[in-house]
C-alpha cells in the first residue's frame, strides 16, 4: 500500500520542519510520497519543503487557490497511490498513526479512516461530527456547541467524550487529517473547489458517505493538532459561517436552508450582541444578499482578516 500525503501550504513556513520529521515517525512501516501544494506563499515554504523533503514533490499553484484546489493539484500530480492522506500543515502525527488508519479502511463501508486528536496541550479535540439539520443548528444557537454536542438529536459536534474512546462511525469529521481510500477518491473526487476553505470537508465526507463509504473513527490511531484561526479571525468565521449554509442549501433546497440559514443567524446574532468580534462579521454577512451569493474566495476573507490562513 502506497500512502499519498497531501498537504497544502500557504506562509507555512515555520510549520514544516516539524510537519516533516512527524510524517516520517507517524508513517513508519508504509510506503508514502509528500506532495505539497503551495498557494503562492510569500515566506519561504516551497524552498523549505525542497531543502527539507528533496524527494518531495512541489505544485507551485501561482495563486491563492484554496483548500480544495490544493489537494486536488496534489492528488493530480502524484504518483501512483492507494489512499491519500490530507494532512494540515500543523498537525504532528504520532508513531503507528498512518498504519492504523490503513487498517481501518480494509473495515466494510469504510472510505475515510481520521485519527483521535489533541491540540498543543494534550486535550481532545471533538472531531467527530453529525450531519448537520435545523435542529442542531438551533441546538448550538440555544445551549452552544459542546453543550448541544451530548445529545445527537440537537448537536452536530459529538461532545460525548465517552464517544472517543471506542472505534465508531461518524457522519463526518473535522479535516485536519483525514485517510482517504482510493476507492472514495475515485468514486466522489475530487474535492469541490467551490468551496474556498472551510465545508470542503464535510461535502466530501458526506457524499463519501453517500456512496456507501463512510467516515470511521480510529482511536487507536493519534495526532496532534495545533489548531488554524477561525474561532478567533473574523473573516475565517463569517467564510466558515457562510460556507455552512451553502452546502445545506446544495444537499437540502432552499426552504429548509432558509430554515438553517435563520437558525445560524440566531447563532451569531446572539453572540455578536455580546461582543464577539467573529460573530459580528458572520451577522451582516448573513444578512447580505449578496455575500450569500458570491462565490467563496480570497475576497470574502481579506476584508476581515487582512490575510488567509489555508488551515481547514
């Protein structure tokens, strides 16, 4: 078996000694090639990737092209594979992760295997996710994500960290480091390049999913996280924001995305009232018309974050 890492960089720089000497601890034992898709990065990260991993194969993209088009310049540039591994530039794996992933794709239904992970202080992150409805969101508007989280009816995180500790299926996870087949790759791939950053993910899991190959929790299988900006950038939030009622009103239709499109709205409206900064920019972007329409690029972030972190 023949792992593809594929990994988009973007002012990755200081990310990636440590990025490269856990891919080769993480991926003891299998056979893997680096790819690296870069998104006209201003610092030194195609040079750092070719001084670092001289085997590694480099795809200037030219652009800011986003997440999506990224790993899909990746998968089409590499050699011969038989699972990609999306990986963000700041995460770290830990020894045997990759191969448990592998394990986990032999299981029947299986198109994506993700790892338990932590962040820089060794707490777990709740990666695990339901597919998302008007009732979750609404949860999540009235009690918050981690509270609504412990009930599946009302919360789409799973914040049940009792959940965590047993191999499991999930409708989706977060896409910081997700093993994909090359069966789910072939049947959904690739990525949907609408989506600039951020939901990217979960469409792919979902029409994985879809096809009969879902998305499997490994917790034997580890990494570790350092986590991108979005909960703290407004401009990541309102695109994640945004980005959520898009791929609602693509899978449901436009009567209930109104419904999800109201409830997020509730969401953010209530906690920009308490002056939260990426709540307020979420809120008049919701109520713009025209912002719900454009399609999702580096515009819809810089206006707010002044620059784009490629983290999903």
């Amino acid at each position: 078996m023949t792992v593809l890492v594929a990994v988009v960089t973007y002012n990755s720089e200081r990310l990636l000694p440590d990025l490269i000497d856990g891919l080769r601890v993480g991926l003891q034992g299998v056979k893997w090639h680096l790819t690296v898709a870069d998104n006209d990065s201003r610092d030194g990260s195609v040079e750092a990737v070719r001084r670092l991993a001289p085997e590694a194969t480099v795809v200037e993209m030219g652009r800011n092209a986003g997440y999506s088009a990224g790993i899909n310049a990746a998968v089409a540039a590499s050699p011969a594979h038989d699972a990609i591994l999306v990986l963000n530039p700041d995460v770290r794996l830990t020894p045997g992760c990759v191969e448990r992933l592998l394990q986990a794709l032999n299981e029947p239904g299986t198109g994506i295997a993700v790892p338990n992970i932590v962040d820089g202080d060794g707490r777990l992150i709740y990666t695990m996710r339901r597919e998302p409805s008007v009732l979750r969101a609404l949860g999540d508007a009235f009690l918050g994500a981690r509270r609504a989280g412990r009930f599946p009816l009302i919360g789409e995180v799973v914040a049940d960290e009792r959940l965590y500790a047993e191999e499991r299926m999930t409708d989706w996870a977060e896409g910081s480091t997700m093993l994909v087949s090359a069966e789910s790759w072939q049947r959904c791939g690739p990525w949907d390049e609408f989506f600039f950053l951020y939901s990217e993910e979960t469409d792919f899991a979902l029409r994985s999913r879809d096809a009969g190959l879902g998305t499997r929790y490994v917790p034997e299988a580890h990494a570790i996280h350092l986590e991108g900006d979005s909960r703290v950038s407004p401009g990541l939030w309102s695109l994640l924001t945004l980005n959520k009622v898009r791929l609602f009103r693509r899978r449901n239709g436009r009567v209930r995305a109104g419904a999800y499109w109201a409830a997020l709205l509730l969401r953010e409206a209530s906690r920009a009232a308490l002056g939260k900064a990426p709540s307020r920019a979420a809120t008049r972007d919701l109520i713009s018309p025209s912002r719900l329409r454009e399609k999702p690029g580096p515009a819809s972030v810089v206006r707010w974050a002044g620059k784009l972190s490629a983290s999903a």
